[in-house]
C-alpha cells in the first residue's frame, strides 16, 4: 500500500475549520481589551501549528483508506493499509482486514461459480449459441463450434447458419419477448436437422447476449423416421404382393376353377411359393429384428472361423452346380479365432455366398477366401486394430453400378426389384450382414464393376486370449 500525502491547500482548509473557534475566542478578547493585539497574533500561530500537526497524521490516515477502498472497488488485490492513528480509534485496521478477508472470499466464491457455469455451459451436448439484438454471435459453447467452426464471436448469425426460417424466428422472439421452438435444415457443408428453442433475455446482459438459441441435431432422428416409414412400407408391400396373389389364387380354385384338375395343380404350387416367400420374408424379419435388440452386446467368445465357412460353403455346391458354376475355396492355413458367435457369423457366409450364387453368371467361378490382412478399411471399429481376419466372396456377374453402392445394405433397397424378385430375393439379406458385422465391432466393404462382378469383404476381429 503505498503512502499518501495531504496537499496544502486540503491541510489549510482542515486546520480553520477546526480552529475558526478558538479564532473566534481570541478576537473577541482583543475586541474586549483583555488581550493584546500582539499577543492574540502569537497565540493564532501557536494554534494553528499545534492543529497542523495533530490534523496532519488522520488527514493522512482518510487519504490512505479512501485509496484502498476504491483499490478494492476496482477488484484490485491490495494489502490492508497501515493506519497509525485511525487504527487505534476503534480498531479500524482490523475491520479493514477483515473486509480484504471477506472480499477474498466471496471473490473467490464467485470466480468457481463462474468457472463451473463456464465448464456446464461448455460441455453441454446441446448447442448454444447467444446473440445480440443485431443478431450477432456474443458467445458460443464447444459443440456449436464443433459444427459451426472457431471463433464465432462478433460474426452474424446469417453467415453462420443461413437459414431464413431461424433468423426470421429469432427476429420475432426479440420483437415479442416470447419464446419459439422449430424445426429447420441447413443444406451446406452436408443436410442436418435442428431442433431450435429461441428465449430471450428480459433485459440484455453487460456483454450484450439478448436472445439464446438451444439446439439440437434431430438428423439422425429424422433419419431413424424415415427409415422406419420406410420399413413399414416396404414390407407392407412385401407382404401385400404373396397375399394378393394367393387370394386371387383361392377365389379363382372356388369359382371358375373349382372343377379344373390342371389349374389346381397349378395355382397350388405357385400359392406354395408365394406362401414360402412370406415365410423367408418373415423369418428375415425376425432377424433383423432379434440383431437390432443384441446390437450392444459385443461376442467375445472364440470361434473358429475357417470351420464355419468351410460348412457353409459345402451347403452351395449343388446351388452352384445348378449354374455350371465352381466354388472355389481357400482358406489361410492357421487361420486365427476371431470373436464371434457361431450362428449369426454362419448367416454372414451363407447369405454373401448366396448371393454371389444367385447373381453371378452361369459358367462362371464363385471365390470365397479367407486371410489374416493387415489393410484395413476406413472404419471406426478397426482404428485400433493392427490386422484381422478378412472374408471374401467374389462373383462373376453384371456388377452394381457406383451409386447404387452406398445404399446396398439398407433394408429392401434393391438395385434390381424385378431381378431380386426373380432370384428369389427378400431385400434384406445384406441388411442383416451389416447388422450381424456392426454388432461383432467388424466392418464390410463392397467393390464392384458392371459387366464384371462385385466383391463383398467382411473384416473381424481376431481373438486374443
């Protein structure tokens, strides 16, 4: 604390006020005769230098606490002063301490309620995003600049997210001090849906935030919607299209057909299909379904992998006799273990085989083979990986065209419908190999070129003991 020192001017106006009585007194005795004029002169002076000097220190000792009250006022860290003379009227110096310890306590008491609100507001999964009355961005929180970028702050919010429809909101709750909700997409870089709630501020704060704006990405949550609007329909219509033609069937065999041996036998044998079509349709389905509910639950058991495909490969010979087409098989020696379970590992094989069968060319070679590999795709469940066990199946058929490619395994997706149907397809076979690889933290990959065939690669990982 540095030391202060009381200006003349301040010091002179202090000592008459405190000594304008005794002047009073000693001029009246002058007035009276009982003092001399001389005599009057000499004790002013005595006064005035006997005030000077008591003055003097408390003047000096107000200066001091006025400094450091207004040094704590600017939320400076100040020690308390030493006050001499004010200190020992009534214990002042100690109340000051007292003060400085309190003022530290409650600062630091607000700083770890800011730092805390601070790290909450920060590390919300909700977006945030605060503007002023411009509709400027004033603040933002990690996950709104984890889509929108760094170093929002002081930008507008239209070049931010340019979305007519928000902004447009946003202008009306500032206008109408009532909060919205909507929903909106932006198109650039890529399609996201938001959930967007607008509320404002009743006053504008001293940094100037007005309006908050929470959001939330809905895209994945539209696109699981859309998704099951779609499964709902298509197999509606999967189902709808055997039913239909089995009613037709049985009303024709009771009507015009009840007495024909010939059309019987006929339309039983095509219903029989129709019937087996649902049932494959259905136990797919079901599938699918028994997959999705065990998504989470990672096997970890060891599996010999090399026996599954070998047994389920013996299971194509006649099929791919029927084509003229050779399955040719070849498996690594020693192939490791991976972590898998049995049966759903077996329905991998068998639908990717099935399929290489089906779409392949007739005189053509189906290969199947297995490996270790060390060349991993770009995929999350195999960043920590260094090799795996690699299943191939390679057709020589017509090929899938590139951008029917990223949406090859979603349910009923069909490249073909008319083709599919003809094979005798359901439209979810690769959806459940995808389902079965997510769940075993696996990945597939696909290649393919028209006019020459495709190749499906599943990738696994490998069993430590």
């Amino acid at each position: 604390m540095r030391k202060n020192y009381v200006s003349f001017s301040t010091l002179l106006k202090s000592v008459l006020i405190v000594t304008s009585p005794a002047l009073v007194v000693l001029a009246v005795y002058v007035f009276f005769g009982m003092l001399v004029l001389s005599q009057a002169m000499y004790a002013c002076g005595l006064v005035f230098l006997a005030t000077g000097a008591l003055i003097y220190p408390f003047l000096s000792n107000l200066s001091t606490l006025t400094h450091y009250v207004n040094e704590i006022a600017q939320d400076k860290r100040v020690a308390p002063p030493a006050l001499s003379f004010l200190g020992s009227a009534g214990e002042l110096s100690e109340a000051l301490n007292r003060l400085q310890a309190g003022w530290d306590v409650k600062k630091k008491q607000m700083e770890t309620i800011i730092t805390e609100r601070e790290i909450l507001v920060d590390t919300l999964p909700d977006i945030l995003i605060m503007v002023n009355d411009d509709k400027k961005v004033v603040r933002t929180n990690r996950a709104a600049r984890a889509i929108f970028g760094q170093n929002l702050a002081g930008k507008a919010l239209d070049d931010v997210i340019p979305n007519r429809y928000l902004l447009n909101a946003i202008s009306s709750v500032i206008q109408d001090l009532k909060g919205r909700e909507i929903e909106f997409r932006i198109e650039d870089p890529m399609v996201r849906d938001f959930l967007a709630i607008i509320e404002r501020f009743p006053v504008p704060t001293a940094g100037g935030i007005s309006t908050v704006i929470t959001m939330n990405d809905i895209t994945e949550l539209k696109s699981v919607e859309q998704m099951r609007a779609d499964f709902v329909a298509n197999a509606s219509h999967e189902l709808r299209t055997p039913l239909a033609s089995i009613k037709g069937f049985v009303e024709t065999l009771m009507g015009p057909a009840k007495d024909d041996p010939e059309a019987r036998e006929e339309f039983l044998a095509i219903m029989l299909e129709q019937a087996d079509r649902m049932q494959q349709l259905i136990g797919d389905l079901l599938s699918l379904s028994k997959i999705e509910m065990n998504v989470h639950a990672v096997p970890t058991e060891p599996l010999d992998f090399a026996a599954v495909v070998r047994k389920e490969a013996d299971t194509f010979v006649r099929m791919a006799a029927e084509k003229n087409q050779r399955l040719v098989v070849t498996i690594h020696d020693n192939l490791p273990q991976v972590k898998g379970e049995a049966n759903e590992l077996a329905q991998v094989v068998h639908n990717l085989i099935s399929n290489a069968i089906k779409y392949g060319f007739a005189d053509s070679d189906v290969t199947v083979s297995a490996k270790i590999t060390t060349e991993l795709p770009q995929d999350l469940n195999m960043r920590n990986l260094s090799r795996v066990v690699a299943l191939s199946v390679r057709d020589q058929g017509e090929g899938i065209a590139k951008q029917h490619l990223p949406r090859l395994m979603e349910r009923f997706y069909r490249v073909d419908s008319a083709r599919t149907r003809q094979v005798g397809g359901t439209g979810l076979g690769l959806a459940i190999v995808k389902g079965i690889i997510q769940r075993h933290r696996g990945a597939i990959t696909v290649d393919s070129v028209v006019g020459e065939g495709t190749n499906f690669t599943v990738y696994l990982p490998i069993y430590e003991a």
